[in-house]
C-alpha cells in the first residue's frame, strides 16, 4: 500500500507544471492583427536590451536581400516596416529565435545605440 502511495505521489508532482517555469511567447503570425498584439506583447516583457535588439531584427528582416538605401526606396513593400511585412517568416518563433534569424539572413549592417 505505501509502495502505490509514493508513486501516486510522484505522479502527482510531474504533474504539477513548475513554478517560474515560463513559455516564451512566440509570434501568432495568424492574421496582421494577431502578428501586431504578439509583437507588442514580446516586445513589452522584454529587457530594454533586448527590446533594442528585437526593433534591429525586425528591420534587417524586413530589408533582407536590400543591398542600399535606394533599393530600399523603389520598393513599395518597405514603405513601412513592421512585422506584418515579414509575419509569415517569423511565424511561431520566440523573441531569441527572431533575432538570431535577422543575423542570419540580414544584408544590412546596423547596430544597436550605446549608451
């Protein structure tokens, strides 16, 4: 009987999520809306450092494959750039996951402002 007892209890501790422990939100890339309020919602619980460097990945995502700044502005669809422009590349990805896309895809040098 003790012997059920403690695996009754061990299963009900697994079962209990951990405290603290936090999914990180993703991007809901669903509809422009969706995009738009998870976008804000990343950006809002993040570090200022981090909020810096989620602002610089969105642009150098948005201006991927952009080689100046003419480029840049014979393009219509980089007009305004926000994450609607790039939601379905970004799509289910966390806040470290869309930066460390930017890195790998950008074709603009940019850096963050220092203090």
């Amino acid at each position: 009987m003790k012997h059920r007892f403690g695996w009754a209890v061990l299963a009900g501790l697994l079962a209990i999520p951990s405290v603290g422990a936090k999914e990180p939100l993703r991007l809901d890339a669903s509809t422009d809306a969706t995009a738009e309020a998870s976008w804000k919602a990343m950006h809002e619980e993040a570090s200022p450092e981090q909020k810096q460097k989620l602002a610089l990945a969105m642009l150098k995502i948005n201006l991927a494959g952009t080689h100046s700044a003419h480029d840049a502005a014979r393009d219509p669809a980089l007009q305004t750039l926000g994450i609607t422009g790039i939601k379905d590349k970004v799509s289910g990805m966390t806040a470290e996951e869309i930066i460390a896309l930017a890195d790998r895809v950008s074709t603009i040098t940019a850096e963050p402002a220092r203090d």
